[in-house]
C-alpha cells in the first residue's frame, strides 16, 4: 500500500489517505479532452488532487458533508444521494455522472448546473480532473 498526504497552506491539520497499489497504474477513461484526444488518469495523484475536495466530500459510502458523498459517483444520477439536501438546481438537472461528465463538471460547477450550492470554483488543469475522475472510479468499485 502507497500513502500520499495532503497539507492545506495555514491549516492545522494533515489528512492521510492509504492508497492501495494497484491504483498507483494508469487507470483509462472514457474521457476526451478539448482536442477530442483520449485520457486516462493517475488514481494515486488524483487522491493528492482530491484533497482539495476533501473539506466538503468524502468517499466514503454514507458520509456526506457539506457535499454528498462520491463513493459510487460514477453512473449515478445526480441529486440522489441519500440524506443530502441538493440544491433544486442539482436534484432536477438530469445529469447522470458519467466520467465525462464529471471531468466537464469538475472545470467549472457552476456553468454547467447554474444555481448548484457547490462554491468550489474548479479544476482548470485536464490532467487534474483526469486524475480525480481516475481517484473517483477506483472508489466506485
């Protein structure tokens, strides 16, 4: 098992995440970039990059935050979390999130679902979100 840890600057505290090995491997995706090229993403620096999302969600099924929880993201219909109050603009969006959407998604929330209650302004690097995408899947399984 590989570690990685993350370390928000000012913050007090650090967050440990155990990352199995067989997620250190390139994962592919069906995502496509801007050019229409295929990525794939790298689950071990997508869990550094989650990190960031950390402070409102969790991967762990049933644990919702400020944020539902992302265990099991991928394929999911928007809004259907249970025992998470989603903003109405979520709840009715349609969205099922395929690792496309999410990747679309994940640059800017709130120009893809115009009135959600996330804030996070998003991920401006492909690789980035590739990487989360790839972090997310592996904990859908």
């Amino acid at each position: 098992m590989n570690w990685t840890f993350g370390y928000a600057m000012g913050a007090v505290a650090l967050s440990f995440v155990a990352i199995p090995a067989a997620m250190a491997a390139p994962v592919p995706l069906q995502i496509t970039d801007e050019a229409g090229k295929t990525l794939s993403g790298d689950a071990v620096q997508g869990a550094v990059v989650f990190h960031k999302c950390q402070v409102c969600h969790s991967v762990k099924e049933g644990e919702n935050h400020i944020g539902p929880s992302l265990n099991g993201v991928v394929g999911r219909t928007a809004g259907t979390v249970a025992g998470f109050n989603y903003s109405p603009a979520n709840k009715s969006s349609g969205i099922v999130w395929t690792e496309q959407k999410i990747f679309d998604y994940l640059q800017n929330p709130q120009k893809m679902v115009h009135g959600t209650k996330m804030t996070f302004p998003g991920l401006p690097s492909e690789q980035d979100r590739a990487d989360v995408v790839a972090f997310l899947k592996e904990n859908s399984k």
